[in-house]
C-alpha cells in the first residue's frame, strides 16, 4: 500500500473539523479532511421540498466570539440570518397551556412559572454561601444557588431543548461554565454577572439567535469551498498510529485503502468514532470517549396551513417539560424566526422527539411516530389533522450528554495528549453542544496541533 505525505489530516467535515482544517490551512499547511459522509457538514444539513427549507439537524445557533471572527475574516459573516423579533418569546407546555418563558429578572417575578416563594428564593442568590468543590450536576448546581423550582420549572426545559437531556444528568461545569465559573470566582452568579458587565471589555459575539441565508446545510459547503482541496466524501480515517515523529493514518474508501503520512492528525468526529480510531494509540483514552453518552433524537419538520391550529403559531416555539408527560419534546415555529422557510400560506414546524426520556423514538416505525406526534400536536396546539412530516431524520446518537464528571474528563483526555504533539480533538463534546461551540472546538485543536508540531 502506497503512503502519500500531508502536513495535516483532518477527520470529519462537519463545522469542528472545517474550522480546524480552514485554519491549518491558513497557516500554511496542506490539508485533507476525510468524511464518510456525501457530503459536508456533518449534522448540519438543509433540504428543500414543495417551498419548505427545513433542517434534520441544528436549526439556530448563537455566535459567540470565535465563531464570529472566524466568519469575519473570511466574509461569511454576511450570510449569518439573525431570527425576527419574534424570537424572544419562547413557550413552555405546561398545566394544558402554553406559558411565556421569563427573559429577563423582570420577567422572573412576574412568571407564573414559578411561586412567590419560589422567586424569593432566586432573588437571594447573591447572599447564599459558595459551593464546597466537586462536581455537581445542572439540578444540584442551579438548585442550591436558585432554588429547586427553577432547577425543574425552567432549566429543565431549556435542557430538553438544547440537549434532549435531564437536569439530573448533565453536568454544571459542562453546560453552564460560566455561571460555574461566577461562582468560583465571585461567590455569585447575579453578581458575577454584574462584574462581568462592568468588567475588562472582552471580544463579543452577535446577539440573538442566528441561521443562514440558506440554511446551514448550504453555509456549511460555503465554508468546505474554501479549502484548496476538497473533502475527500465517502472515505473515513480507520486507524491512527505514532511513525517516528510522525502520525501514519489509514484510510478507507470505496475507491480503494491508502496509507498517509501527516505530521498532525485532528479528530473532529462524535466521540465514540473518535474511540474506534484512538484505540490503537492509547486505549485508555478510548474508554474514556466511549463513556461519553449521546441522546438520540427524531425530527420531524412539517408544513401546516396558517390557521390551522387553535394556539397562534408565534415566537420561537415551545418546549414540553418532563411533567407534561408528552412524547414530544417541543416544537420551532422556523417560518416564524426566518424568513423562505415556508411557501405563502403556511408555517413550518420543526418538531422534535426522543431524547433521553424517549429513547426508543428512534426505533419506531413512521406510522407510530406520526401518531404519538398527532397526538400531542393535537393536545399542545390544538392542530387537527396533522399531516405527514417532510421528513423523519433519525438520528440514534445525536447530542453529546455531559455528566458531572465530563469537564473533568476532557481535561484529563487533554493532558494525555500532551504525549501526542500533532494530535488533537474537536466537536460537540469537547466544549459545547451548539454550532458555535464544535466550530469554536474546531480552531482549539488547529491551535493544539499547530503549537505541538510548529509549521516550518
């Protein structure tokens, strides 16, 4: 088998591994990315059917300050789509009426969401006593800074939506860094917040929640074109092994196997892909990955006439908490946040299922999903004769689960790294699960394998 030489491999084109693999590039280096994928971007991906533009995978982001220089330097900022007005107000399903979230302190005292005495107890975060140290979940974090009644009444949803996960699960440190680290550093959150604001002036991200003019799927081809050589689709890197001071890489295709070379590998793939891979060069740091969870998620975008639903279709849509005992776990109103996303007349929702508490979603046959989904569309909305999805994507390991001891495992998988120079990891488990965050990953890992075989 014939060995070819690279400065840099990059496996996964989704945007982690894009991000790193467009500033290798940058600094010089010749790069492949591999993907086993048709084509790239990983989950993101964009479809168009009868006036619809939907997603199967992530439908908004944020943009942080990573993600924004980055945009920034190469002119892609101008395809960001930030979400309509609408987008501030977001819903919960609860007691058989949809109840706005609270945005703001003072839309925390007025919610119904939460008791008097449950307010009050929020409010009197600043005087509450610092953690002992150790690791806490989202429940116990949130639950003894503001009280039990936020932890379940309104960070528990906002999980479900973002991570399809359980409060009771996901780790603090993990989901909410910043807020840990106010704490940490301050003894508060309120009061971090407000040192943070009056603080050292930082680089800043773009505010609201944003998309692309056409979808993410297209944006992410956008960004694959900037590479001089393009993603090399239906191929996967099926080893990694140390040769001298270098990396030497297999891979695989329906072309045929072949042998690289490369001075500096990045593994931008899920984590458990990242284990199979990994083995070979430390198999303790692929039990590690392995022992990282994902949630598995079905969506469901799907067209419906305006008016056709007793509640108004508006805002960013709505999340169903666990206690609504529903097998749905929201619903994005997308026609409502941008604008193309539905012909005239119409509205497209982007229905979600599954999760952690509805594992088996991604299992079932089309025709039992179509019923639990008409079902619950019926009870939250109001919607009679719901029609067929545009889609079902199934995703069976979606979203990265971050337990209490996961920001202590990354960190220990890092320092093992230090023994690999050229190697490093990105994606959504290493340090957020949102598009900014993998993208953010992305240019973390470039920098890692840039600094551990310095480019000559």
């Amino acid at each position: 088998m014939a060995t070819a030489e690279m400065d840099a491999i990059v496996a996964g084109a989704g945007i982690a591994g894009l991000a790193a693999a467009i500033e290798l590039q940058d600094a010089g280096c010749d790069v492949l990315v591999v993907d086993p994928a048709d084509r790239p971007g990983g989950v993101l991906r964009t479809d168009h059917h009868k006036g619809y533009v939907y997603e199967s995978g992530p439908n908004t982001t944020i943009v942080k300050a990573p993600m924004r220089a980055f945009l920034e330097k190469r002119g892609l900022d101008k395809d960001l789509l930030r979400a309509s007005p609408a987008s501030k107000r977001r819903f919960l399903y609860r007691d058989g009426e949809m109840v706005e979230a609270p945005a703001s302190l003072l839309g925390l005292a007025r919610t119904p969401l939460v008791t008097f005495g449950g307010k009050m107890r929020a409010l009197s975060e600043p005087f509450r006593r610092k953690g002992k140290d150790g690791p806490e979940t989202v429940s116990e974090f949130v639950s003894r800074r503001l009280g039990p009644e936020v932890a379940t009444g309104m960070v528990g949803p906002f999980l479900t939506g973002v991570y399809a996960g359980d409060e009771h699960q996901l780790g603090a440190a993990s989901v909410f860094p910043e807020l840990v680290d106010r704490e940490r550093r301050y003894g508060s959150i309120l009061l971090g917040g407000l040192a943070g604001a009056f603080g050292r002036r930082k680089a800043k991200g773009l505010p609201g929640s944003h998309s692309t003019q056409k979808g993410f799927g297209p944006f992410a081809r956008r960004i694959a074109e900037l590479l001089y050589e393009p993603p090399a689709l239906g191929s996967r890197v099926s080893w990694i092994a140390r040769d001298g001071p270098r990396w030497h890489v297999d891979l695989t295709s329906p072309s045929g196997d072949m042998s690289i070379s490369a001075a500096r590998v990045i593994v931008a793939t899920p984590a458990f892909a990242a284990a199979d891979v990994l083995r070979g060069i430390d198999g303790e740091m692929a039990l590690a990955l392995e022992g990282i969870h994902y949630a598995p998620i079905v969506a469901a975008p799907m067209g419906v006439e305006v008016g056709s639903t007793r509640v108004p279709i508006e805002g960013f849509g709505f999340l169903a908490p666990r206690e609504a005992n529903l097998h749905l776990l929201g619903c994005l109103f997308m026609s409502q946040l941008f604008p193309g996303r539905a012909p005239a007349g119409h509205e497209l929702l982007h229905c979600m299922l599954g999760g952690v508490r509805w594992p088996e979603a991604v299992h079932l046959p089309d025709a039992d999903l179509h019923a639990h989904l008409a079902e619950d569309l019926e009870r939250t909305l109001g919607l009679r004769d719901v029609p067929e999805p545009l889609a079902w994507a199934r995703w069976p390991r979606a979203i990265p689960q971050p337990d209490r001891d996961h920001a202590d495992r990354i960190a220990w998988i890092q320092g093992r790294l230090d023994d690999c120079p050229g190697l490093a990891l990105a994606g959504a488990y290493v340090a957020g699960v949102s598009v900014a965050d993998s993208l953010a990953s992305g240019l973390s890992a470039a920098e890692r394998a840039l600094a551990g075989v310095p480019f000559a």
